[in-house]
C-alpha cells in the first residue's frame, strides 16, 4: 500500500506527536538521557506553546502508560473538576439552559500543569527546569505561524480587538492577524514559568521538593491567585451573548489533585486494549470493537460498504450508551461491568441491520431504563457560531474542515516505558487570557448536561465527561501499542479505524494512518450547541465511488470530506526491542522520529 511517509523504525527511542517542534523535544530528551515520561512532559510544555489554538497551559489531559521499573499499566487522570459554585440552579438563575462554550462559565480546574509535575515526581528523572526549559525558549523566541493558528486568530480578531483585549495583546500583530510564516512568541507564559522554576529551585536542591513547590505555586500560590482575581471580578462576554462572571476560585484548586487509575480494559484476539475510566468516552472504543470482533472484518476490503457500514453502525450503538450510561463514577453508578460484557456485546451486535439506524439507541444494562432526553433535545443541525466565537476543539464540519481542535504525543524509550497523552484546553479562542499569566483556562465544562437526570449532569467537583480519548493496546500480554488523535468525538472513531487496519488488515502503522477514513455525526456532539445528525457519515474523498453509492443505499447521510480530512493521528510499537512510529500528513504539521 501506498504510504505518505515511512513507518519510522529504531530501538533507541521512538516518538510521534502533532507538531514537529514537540516530537524535536521529545527526541531530544531522549538523546540526554532522559526517559519516556521525562521526554512527554517537555513535549507536553512546548506543545502548548506550538499550538495554542488547540491545547493551553490552562487545559487538561488524560494519558495512558506502562511503566517499565513496576511493569504495570495506570491512568493518568488530569481532567479537572467543575468548581464549587457551579451547580444547574445557577445556570438556571443566569437562564441558561446550556452550558457556554466560551468565556468563563465553563472552566473546570485546569489540570494539565499538575498531571504533567505528577508524572515526572513519580515517574520522570529530568528537573522542573528541564521540564519547562524548551517552552521557555519557544515561548520566548517565538514559533512559527501556521496557516491553522493564523485562521483561528482570525476567526476572532473582531473578539479580540472589542472585547477579549488581553488575548489581543498577546496574538495580534498590532490589531491585525500574524501573517503566515511569521514568529508568534508569549513573553507572559515564559515569565510565568520562569518564575515557578524560581520558587521551585528556592525549595533546596532536592528534586520532589522542587517538584512539590512547582504544583504548589499553581494551584495554591500565585497563579491559584491570579486565577481567582480574574474569574471573580471580571465580566466577560461568552458565547451566550451576554456577560459573565467565572465560577472558578483558589479553593477549587487548592482542594484538587491529579490521580492515577487503572484502565478499563477489553481483549481483542490475541490484545487486550485499555482506555480510560467512563469519566471519559474511551469505553466507546472497547464497546465498539466487542461487537465486531465476530464478523470477520478481516474478510472484507476496509474501503468496502460492508465493512464501513458494520463499523459505523457499531459506533452509533456505542455512542448511544455514551449519552445514556457515561459519567464520573465517584458520582454515577455506572453499570461498567455489563456495558463491558461479552453477553452485553452480544445483544447489541444484534441490533445491527443491513441498512442504516436512523435512531439513537442506548441499551438496558441490567434492566436499567435510560435517559436520553437531554441528548434528543439536542436532535438537529448545532448551527454555525456566531461572528464573534470560535470554539475550541468542537469537531470537524461536514465538509471534514476542523473548527478546534487538540494534540496528542506518543513516546517509548528503550527501556520499555511507554505513554500515550492527550493534552487538549486553554485553547486561545476559548477564553480571555488572564493577563499576568499569559495564558487563558479551559471551557471544558460545556460538555455537561442541565439536566439532574443525565450521567453527565453537572456537579461541583464532578469531572465532565471528556472526548480526550489516548489509547494502549498490549499484544500476547506484553505493552505493544499507544497512539491517539485529536477530534473531540472523533477521536474514539479515528483511533478504533487505526487498530482495525492494523490488527484485522495487517497493515503497518503509516498504512493504518493514511488509509482513507470516516466519521459519524449520529449522536449529539460533546461541544456547545451539542446538536447532532441523525444518520450523518462523513467520509474522505478516496473511498471508491461504488462503496459511497451503496452507503447512500443503505440509508447512510454521506458526506464527502476533502481527500485527507479526517483525523491526527498517531502511533508508536514496541516488539521485542524493535520499536517503531508513524505520523499523520493531515495538516502536515505531526511527525513520527526515532532512531
């Protein structure tokens, strides 16, 4: 098969990420000395500098890992919580009946910067200085304008200029959008970490302690601050039209914390596939592939109607159960074990006919009755923003065009550690940049529901139920696999494609990666409006005409994307001590290297 690129192959060290800059990193602490998690951590820094229309300091991440010294595989959770004070009865008092996609209403703790400093105290053996060091420098020097980061400050220069000025001063170019090709830098984000590193290194010479007053200094002591002043006092316009205060305050930070789980897990022939908790989508991944291990996928061309009508189908029961079963465990009793089962499985493999459901359609796990109200009122086009907002990750139009988006990185070392990470929030077009710091919070609180009766209702100290989605897979028992993509809901769709072509079609990661691609639009989108398209498949361009034809046949709503539109994704493999990574060329802006 034709490949973009080759199937980077080494046993040194391997790393694959949506910028080239952060995969530059990675390699680099590779080459010091420095280990996965040590590379991932200054990847994940810089990355929020390369790409702040698509991940931010104040953002959040999950991340899964197999760490070498304990052999064991754990979670990374570094979703932050929904504050205090935000509870349905204040948006109802403000009459709202969703919750914003931009501005201040919808932050949560952002969680991005104590994950990271978890992971190298526990894992990691760099300083937090060589942690922050290369985003310092980009931060500082500047990083080159692409054309993506030039048309999404574009798309709210109006905002920028009228009512979110502090965002202004920072990526406007005197008022106007930075030209393509020239140095955007952020000179408040590099003195925000230049002075963690200096309240760190004035804890003494140990590393924990450096490490310890790093996280203190974020959520208990200047920025914690800064954060409260701003969120407390200042009004801010949002995409409801209307002014608004933040409900995020230094308690909400102080009284958080990044916490390690174990992941769900699901065996797939000879794999055993883990994703996060159902606090997130992931779960819609190991639903998805329960269903169709029996119908011998490996039978049918991946670019055939049989085949892209049987996985799409799947993906629309298993995004059903997302509406009507997904949410934060410590608050929701969520019926994991049945939704998880072979048995379960079995059922709703079942419901799959041989032209398309029209229909949301959610299962009874142990006899349960499902809600999906809030999910049917959403029924309908989500509509176009307005001339002022550009939101954040929300998905890929139908013409395969991505409104936001996030990032993903991939690292093994030569030991046999092994992380896949999702960074994603604190986008620029999300909310106003809190002017001290240089850098704006997260709005992933606009994936609840106002709705008590709904798994993912909002709550104080709930964690939303997030489309950040890494996966790992182990082969024959032993860790074989991490990748990812951004997307918002797309990525659980784009990530479950890749291990098809790669388990059930032999193909090498490049060929899984470029392969032409899908995605449904059936279910309610996770991102503010949160409408939806009954029966709605989005396809790349290179599917054979006669496989589109027949998709219409059967009922499908198809929408043809460009030729390459659908999806980031990335992907590193370990056999033995052959360790190989690939990139996506979509965008072309992710790069696999090792060596």
């Amino acid at each position: 098969m034709f490949t973009t690129r080759p199937e980077i192959t080494g046993t040194y060290g391997v790393v694959s990420t949506t910028h080239w800059l952060a995969s530059a990193v990675a390699m680099g602490v590779l080459e010091k000395g420095g280990n996965a998690f040590d590379a991932a951590i200054a990847a994940g820094f810089t990355i929020q500098v390369a790409e702040p229309h698509l991940n931010g300091p104040g953002g959040e991440f999950p991340a899964i890992f197999h760490s070498a010294r304990d052999g064991r595989i754990r979670v990374m959770c570094a979703q932050g919580v929904a504050p205090e004070k935000a509870t349905i009865a204040h948006f109802r008092e403000l009459g709202l009946s969703t919750v914003p996609g931009s501005g201040l209403l919808s932050a949560m703790v952002p969680g991005a910067f104590g994950g990271w400093m978890t992971l190298l105290r526990d894992y990691g053996t760099i300083s937090v200085r060589d942690a922050l060091s290369p985003a310092i420098y980009y931060a500082e020097t500047g990083i080159p304008v692409l054309p993506k980061i030039a048309t999404f400050i574009g798309r709210v220069q109006k905002l920028f200029t009228e009512e979110w000025t502090a965002s202004g001063a920072v990526y406007l170019d005197n008022g106007k959008v930075p030209e393509v090709g020239s140095f955007l830098s952020n000179p408040a984000i590099a003195a925000t970490y230049r002075r963690i590193i200096h309240e760190a290194e004035a804890a003494g010479a140990g590393r924990e302690a450096q490490i310890e007053t790093a996280k203190s200094a974020w959520y208990q002591g200047f920025i914690a601050e800064a954060i409260d002043r701003f969120y407390t006092h200042e009004p801010v316009l949002d995409s409801s039209g209307r002014y608004h205060k933040g409900l995020l305050r230094g308690g909400d930070m102080a009284a958080w914390d990044a916490t390690y789980e174990e992941p769900g897990t699901l065996n797939y022939r000879n794999y055993t596939v883990c994703k996060t908790d159902f606090w997130g989508q992931g779960p819609v991944m190991l639903q998805t592939l329960a269903m169709l291990e029996p119908l011998g996928l490996s039978n049918l061309p991946a670019d055939g109607p049989d085949y892209v009508h049987l996985v799409v189908e799947a993906m629309k029961l298993a995004f059903a159960d997302r509406e009507a079963w997904y949410g934060d465990p410590n608050f929701v009793d969520v019926p994991r074990e049945t939704l998880l089962s072979a048995a379960y499985a079995t059922a709703r493999r079942e419901l799959i006919g041989e032209t398309a459901s029209p229909d949301l359609r959610p299962g009874a796990p142990d006899g349960r009755t499902p809600n999906i109200d809030a999910a049917l009122a959403a029924d309908g086009d989500p509509g176009e923003i307005g001339h002022y907002f550009s939101l954040g990750e929300p998905t890929v139009q139908p013409t395969g065009e991505a409104r936001g988006d996030t990032v993903h990185i991939d690292v093994i070392d030569r030991h046999g550690n092994m992380i896949a990470v999702t960074p994603s929030g604190g986008w620029l077009q999300s909310a106003p940049v809190i002017p001290e710091l240089g850098f704006c919070l997260n709005t992933r609180g606009q994936m609840f529901w106002l709705d008590e009766n709904s798994p993912s209702s909002l709550q104080p100290k709930k964690r939303p139920r997030t489309t950040l989605s890494p996966s790992f897979a182990l082969k024959d028992g032993k860790p074989y696999l991490a990748w990812g993509t951004p997307g918002g809901d797309q990525q659980d769709q784009w990530q479950t494609l890749l291990f098809l072509n790669h388990v059930e079609k032999g193909m090498n990661l490049q060929e899984a990666i470029d392969h032409p691609a899908f995605h449904t639009e059936h279910f309610p989108l996770s991102f503010w409006p949160r409408g939806r398209q009954p029966g709605r498949l989005v396809v790349e361009n290179r599917y054979p005409e006669a496989t589109l034809a027949e998709l219409k046949r059967r009922g499908h709503d198809v929408v043809r994307g460009d030729d390459w539109s659908e999806g980031r994704l990335c992907a590193a493999s370990k056999s033995g001590d052959v360790l190989r990574a690939a990139a996506n060329p979509r965008g072309m802006q992710g790069y696999a290297a090792g060596r």
